[in-house]
C-alpha cells in the first residue's frame, strides 16, 4: 500500500517541480535559515510591505507564472513554442507607455485611464499572437520560425512606437501592479497571478480547451475527424499567451514606470518555455499539467533568487543556472519518469515476493 | 533450431505470457495466431529484445543465448519486418536496405547500389536500388523491409501482419518471396489474422490465448474450424450466416432515404457519384484496394473537401463542409486508419469515448467528470472493451480493443447514419464476429450503416446492397441475388 502510494506520488507530474522546490528550501534552510524570514516594513512611501526572500520569489516569479500559463497551452496545442513573448512584451508594454503618457514623454498627469492603457496592450498582445497564430496555423510554419520574425522584430517595432524615447508615467497608481498597493503588504503581483490562475482554472473546467488543445496535439487528423478544427485551435492557443503576454508587459512596465527596449523581458521566453519543461509537459505537444508549468516557473524563480543569495555574480548566473536546469530537465523527461516508475516497481514487486515467501 | 522454453513476462497487472512455448525449424513457415491480446506480440517483442523477459530461456542452434536489444537479435539473425514500415520513406532503396550496418557500405555509394540491385534482382522484387522508398507501393517497401533482414543473413525472419495493407496480387507476391527464402533454409515466424493465408503458406501454427499455449499443430492436423476454436477457446460455429439470425427493420419509414447524395465530388480524385441509403438498411462500398471506397465515404463524412455535387439528408438539401456538419445531420465515420485517423493516442479510454459526442454538445458545454465516466462505463461493458480502466491511455490497448473504443465513440452520439471503414482490419476473428453482429442489431433498430471491407465474404454476411468500384468510379451496383462472389469479382473485373 505504502509502495503505491510512493508510486502515486512519483508519477504525478507535479512530483518533480515539487521536488526542486523542497531541495531548493532545504538548500537554502541550511545553509542560511534567515532565508525564510519574512519581516514587515515600510517603504519609501511610507506604507507597509512584507520583503524577505520568499516574497521575492513570489513577487518576481510572477511574470513567469503568467507566461507559463499561455505557453503550456501553445506547446500543447502546435507542439512548438513562441519565442517572441519577451519581444511582445516590449511591444506591448511600448503601447501602454504610448497610450498614458501621449506624444509628450514626460507629462504632468497621464493622458488615458489606466484600464484604457491596459486594454489597448491586450488587444496588440492578442494580435501579436494573432500574427503568429496565423503563420503556425494558416500557414503551418513551424512555431519557432514563425515567432522568430516577432522576436527579431518586437523590440524595434516597440521603439518605434515611443519615437525611441523612454516615457514616464507620472501618475504613482500606475506603480501599484508591479509593486504594492497602500495599505496591502502583500506585493499586488501575487493578486494578479491568483487572478488569472482563478481565470484559467474556469476556462479549463467550463470549456472544452483543455480536450481540444490535448487531442489537436496529439492527433491532429483524427481531432479533425471528430470535428474539432486544429487551424483554429492552435490560432486561439497563440491569441491567449498574447493576453498572458499584455498582463506579463503590465506588471514589468509598472515596475519601474518606463520601459528599456533592449533589456524589458529579456531572455524571458526561454525561462517560460524552461518552466514548461520543468513542469513535465512534452515540449512536442499534446498532454499538459497546467500547474506543472506554473510551479515550474516559481522554481526557476527561486533558483535565481537562491544564486542571488548565494552571492553569485550575474554575470555567472546564468552558467550556474543551466547546471541546475540540466539535472531537473533530465529528471522530468518521460524517459527517466518511466525509469524512476519501474524502479519502483521492482522494489513493490521484490517485496511482495518477499512476503509471499513468508 | 530456434527453441523458446517457458517464456514469462508480466505488465503492471497483466501476465501477457505465462510458461509459453515455442520452437522453429530451418526452413519452416510457422503460423502464430491468436486473438488480439493473446500475446503473440508480446512473445515476438521478447525474442527481438525489445521486452526483456522475466522467465524462460532462448535456444538458438542449441546455445542459450540472451537477447536484451533488438541490436543483439539482429547480430544473432533474428529479424523483424513489422505490419507498419519501419524503414525511411525519404531515403533510396539501397540506403535503407543498408544503413545502421556499419562497415562503411553506405560510404561507398556505387558499390552499395550495385549490390542493392543484385539483391533485388535475385529476389525479384521490382524496385531499382536508387529509386526512393517512398515511390514505391507498400507491397514492395514491405519487400524491401525483407530484402534488407534477409541480406543480413538472418536465420528466423518474424512477419509482423505483412498483409494487412496489401492486395491479394501483392500478397502473392509477397508468398513468393517467402517460399523462396524457406527454399534457403530460413526459418519464418508469420503473424496474421488472415485464415485464408496461413493456409496457403504455412506448414505449422503455433495458437496461443490468454497468454498461455494452447498448443502446436501440423496445418494438415488443424481444420480452419478447429483453428478458430482454438483461438476462441470455444467450439463455434465462427463465419455462418449471421445475416439470417438478424431481424431487419421494419419500421414504417423504412423506405425513407436517410442520405442522398447526387454528383458529389471531393477533391481526392474520384469521380462524381451518386448514392443514397434508406433507414435501417446495411450497404457497401467494394473493389479494390485504391478503388475508391474510402474516398466515396469521406466524401460523404466532409473528412476530404468536397468540390461538387448535392447532399440531402431527410430529403432536405445541407451542405455538408467538414466532420462537424456530417456529425451535426447525425453521419459518424469510423475511419480506415486506426491509427493516423481514429485514436487520440495519449488520451484516456473516457476522453477518446467522449470526444465525438463532446465536440457535437459543444465548446462551453463540457460533461461533468462523473457523466464522462458513467458514458466510459457503459460502452466499456456494452462493447466488452478489454482496459485495466476508463483512465487508461488508450494507446496501450491492443488494436481490436482500440477500435472498440473508436466505435464505442461513434456509437455514444447515437448516429442515424454509421460509415464503418474497415472496421475490422487486423483484429482477430472473435471480435470480427461482434463488430458484424453488431451493425446488424443496429440496423435491425433502425441505423442505417455503411460497411467498407476488404474481405468479400465479411460484405456478403454483412450488407443488403452493395456498391462496386473501379478506377475511382462507381461501376456498379448488387443486391438481392446478384450478391454473390462470383458476381462481385466480375462486376469488379468488368466486362461479363
């Protein structure tokens, strides 16, 4: 009993994101338990806020999360992946900077309602992921080939949105969704990630996409002989990491008010893609564990924060990184998975003999 | 020469083989049958290394030997050519029958072709080394597949079901080819459904149910009937005249055409038809291999695109774009490719059986876990679908089972017009036997069904009206006495 539940355990998906994580907390519990002291202050503006580690990684791991969520139903849909989200982002976060503050870069008070910025960058995010939607779909480019010409591109066109100058948004409330609300001390980006994790739970239990993106990604010609239409599938799986990707570009322009074309999301869509990975979902489409990728994002999250902490340079980071990505990315292949299932299979089987035997 | 002694492998709850036995001789065509599930791929599989086995012992030449690679079965002379063509499409003949040797032949191009042909030539096979393996027929691929086991001196050569995408001129061909190579003392191991051709070909079978041997027989000691028994585990009268026990439908509507189509016309190239079926009543499309059928049926479904012609349904005019029309008029299609068309591999029992009625109830209408289960549970039972449960992937289960499951998924969105394509290639005879009593109960309640087969005899115990087809037209149409063997071949032929 004991040994199916331990079998149980270890071949849900979740088991090896959940795993990394608890390494990662007991590393860091080792060698530093104040790593985990979280402690109330205030910040410059006088208002409380929670920091410490863990709030870090809960508050920077965000834009990740959110990402995770739209490229895990690409990957599954069109078995590729959309490199040009760190691009869309800039693109996207370049309109809101456009939409608040007008022609004039430095104004006294900005020019359109917040909301207003926020829902123009969704409709440009959503047609980003239109265009690629398109060529994967229509024109059955290959997914990294067809999102590379917005990745090439993304960071030029979001310059040229500005006129290549770097506006900023006067108005403070802007600053609330990248950092904390008065009054709240808890970072608003955690509200923002449960928000669109309550709004993706839904859609999977309300609708049929989670299914459809599933078998269009498993079998896309018997999926069409059941009626369902793979073209347009795969099309709205790139139309929503678009909107993951506006929210995403809301949350890093909010940060700092302004925007820096050649370094906003930089390198973000391979840790998306990464945090997809980490979370067990085959990168060539078909089944996926949403809450995989997202855990799988806050790991990757943590690892940064934990090098951070373990003062190592940045310029080194990302060295030190993929060693890491390369042991858990081994360890949540398929191939390993079914090597660790059997594994402890035999010792459930050994042991049954062993108790027949008495 | 090749002894298999007690064989034993389990599956996570599954004993596929239980002290199975098996022995074959130098220059023996030796038959394995079974139905699906019995373990004959199972026992293929370990004696090509790609199962490790968990009990028993291997004698090859009278040495033990131990295989744990399809690479150590492969040096000892044991090769496979399974039912789907393993080899690359996108590379030449002599490439694929000599790449992964090693020992530098495919380095040297001119030698390797020149070698290639002579090959070719002395087992008549009729491909150039050069061409590219994937202008060549399936027949003379699966050839190919042979020519490159047997030119790396194999000693037991395993065919996987070789027939099952083949005509009967290319399975002659294919016999041919076989006799040939027992006249050279290799031993064959032939896995099949087909009755018909174990006994043209074979000079033992080996039966094998449940896991377990039944036993090993001289083919002149085993009557087709006994055989099937055996395989069934049951004396049965297996292929009577099922058409006979079946009530059919007599409702008052039984003269209603359910379908009409008039000129229809798909991009598949086949020539326009016309065709029509009445509530309740089984008909067929027939001919050959490449004739057409499929392609009249999925002109019908929407599954090809359709560039001409008229569909009514009820006597109403619709237009017919795609699947999700023909499954909105009540149309189902059970598609001839299992594999590429019918199953969604890593999905579950529950999501495969559910999908079609799901995508018919619509985007934002999803069904409930409980329901999805309880839709699962009761085609499971209803079709005695063989699964260790509804969760299962449905790409673990063997064939007969898996097309259980796609008709389970056809059956669950209670079509009034069912198209059966081939629904019972490569599945073994028990099951064979339930799928055609089934379209006649369903008929007998007032379905109308299309059946597609290439087994002449399978149509004739099955169908009421049968539609010939040459060269991608309709030539013809039989019923009442016309339906006949003789009448069909010579329909079929042309000509009187």
């Amino acid at each position: 009993m004991n040994r199916q539940l331990l079998k149980k355990i270890t071949g849900n998906q979740l088991f090896i994101p959940l795993l990394a994580l608890i390494l990662l907390a007991l590393i860091n519990l080792i060698a530093d338990p104040s790593f985990f002291k979280v402690t109330l202050g205030t910040n410059n503006a006088g208002n409380p806020v929670l920091s410490g580690s863990p709030i870090t990684i809960l508050d920077y791991g965000s834009e990740l999360a959110i990402l995770a969520i739209g490229m895990t139903l690409v990957t599954a849909a069109s078995g590729g992946q959309d490199i040009s989200v760190g691009a869309t982002i800039a693109i996207a976060g370049s309109v809101m900077l456009r939409v608040l503050c007008g022609t004039n870069t430095r104004p006294d008070t900005i020019q359109a309602p917040i909301i207003v910025a926020f829902l123009v960058a969704c409709l440009v995010g959503m047609l980003c992921g239109a265009f690629n939607g398109a060529l994967v779909s229509i024109f059955k480019i290959q997914p990294m080939i067809a999102t590379l010409i917005m990745f090439t591109a993304g960071r030029s066109i979001a310059a040229w949105i500005n006129n290549n100058e770097l506006p900023i948004v006067p108005d403070p409330k802007f600053q609330y969704f990248g950092g904390f609300i008065p009054g709240i001390p808890i970072p608003t980006t955690v509200f923002i990630v449960i928000l669109c994790v309550i709004v993706m739970s839904l859609v999977l239990k309300f609708t049929n996409l989670g299914l459809y993106t599933q078998a269009v990604g498993i079998n896309e010609k018997s999926s069409r002989l059941n009626g369902i239409n793979p073209t347009f599938i795969k099309f709205i799986t790139f139309v929503i990491l678009g909107l993951c990707v506006a929210v995403a570009a809301l949350i890093k322009v909010s940060r700092i008010a302004t925007i820096n074309y050649s370094v906003i999301a930089k390198d973000i869509e391979m840790d998306a893609i990464l945090a997809v990975a980490l979370g067990g979902n085959s990168l060539s489409g078909g089944k996926f564990n949403m809450w995989a990728s997202i855990l799988g994002a806050y790991v990757i999250q943590f690892l940064t924060t934990t090098l951070y902490k373990f003062n190592v340079q940045s310029d080194a980071l990302a060295a030190y990184k993929a060693v890491v990505v390369i042991i858990l990315v081994v360890f949540s292949a398929p191939k390993v998975r079914e090597y660790i299932g059997q594994f402890t299979k035999k010792l459930s089987s050994g042991k049954a003999v062993k108790g027949e035997a008495k | 020469m090749l002894e298999m002694r007690g064989i034993n492998k389990s599956f996570p709850g599954v004993r596929a083989l239980q002290n199975v036995d098996f022995s074959l001789n130098k220059g023996e065509i030796h038959a394995l049958m079974g139905e699906n599930g019995a373990g004959k791929s199972t026992l293929i599989k370990v004696l090509t290394g790609v199962y490790s086995k968990d009990g028993g012992t291997i004698n090859l030449d009278g040495k033990v030997v131990s295989i744990h690679s399809p690479q150590d079965a492969q040096n000892l002379g044991i090769s496979t050519v399974y039912q789907e063509i393993t080899l690359c499409p996108n590379l030449t003949v002599a490439e694929n029958m000599f790449i992964g040797r090693g020992k530098g032949q495919i380095t040297n191009w001119k030698k390797m072709n020149t070698d290639a042909d002579k090959i070719l030539q002395k087992l008549d096979i009729p491909a150039k080394a050069t061409q590219q393996l994937a202008s060549c027929s399936i027949a003379v691929q699966q050839m190919v597949a042979i020519a490159r086991a047997v030119d790396m001196n194999c000693k037991v050569l395993i065919l996987d079901e070789p027939t099952s995408s083949l005509d009967e001129l290319e399975v002659e061909k294919l016999f041919g080819l076989m006799r040939d190579l027992k006249a050279t003392g290799v031993g064959i191991i032939f896995v099949t459904h087909f009755l018909d051709q174990v006994y043209e070909v074979c000079d033992k079978i080996t039966v094998l149910r449940d896991g377990q041997l039944v036993g090993e027989y001289e083919i002149k000691d085993l009557p087709r009937v006994k055989l099937v028994a055996k395989m069934l585990g049951k004396e049965m009268d297996d292929l009577s005249d099922i058409k006979g026990e079946k009530g059919t439908y007599e409702g008052k509507d039984q003269d209603e055409k359910i379908f009409e189509a008039e000129g229809l016309q798909s991009n598949a190239g086949i020539k326009p038809f016309d065709f029509y079926i009445k509530k309740g009543e089984v008909n067929g499309f027939t001919g050959l291999l490449g004739s057409g059928r499929s392609e009249c049926v999925r002109a019908i479904f929407g599954a090809d695109r359709v560039i001409g012609g008229k569909v009514k349904v009820h006597g109403k005019e619709v237009k017919i774009n795609g699947p999700l029309d023909a499954m909105k008029n009540g149309i189902a299609y059970l598609p001839e490719d299992r594999k590429i068309d019918g199953i969604i591999g890593d999905l579950s029992v529950r999501d495969n059986i559910i999908l079609a009625l799901q995508v018919l109830k619509g985007f934002f209408k999803p069904f409930s876990k409980a329901q999805a289960y309880a839709f699962a549970d009761e085609y499971i039972k209803k079709l005695n679908i063989k699964t260790a449960s509804a969760d299962t992937p449905i790409k673990s289960l063997s064939g007969g089972n898996q097309q259980k499951v796609i008709l389970a998924r056809w059956l669950l969105m209670h079509p009034e017009y069912l198209i059966l394509d081939e629904p019972t290639r490569g599945i073994d005879v028990g099951t064979k036997v339930d799928i055609q009593k089934l379209v006649l109960d369903l008929a007998s309640e007032g379905m109308s069904v299309t059946f597609i087969s290439s087994e002449t005899d399978e149509m004739l115990r099955t169908c009421s009206r049968l539609v010939v087809m040459r060269d991608r037209k309709v030539v013809g149409e039989l019923s009442g006495e016309d339906l006949t063997q003789a009448k069909i071949m010579s329909t079929i032929a042309g000509g009187d």
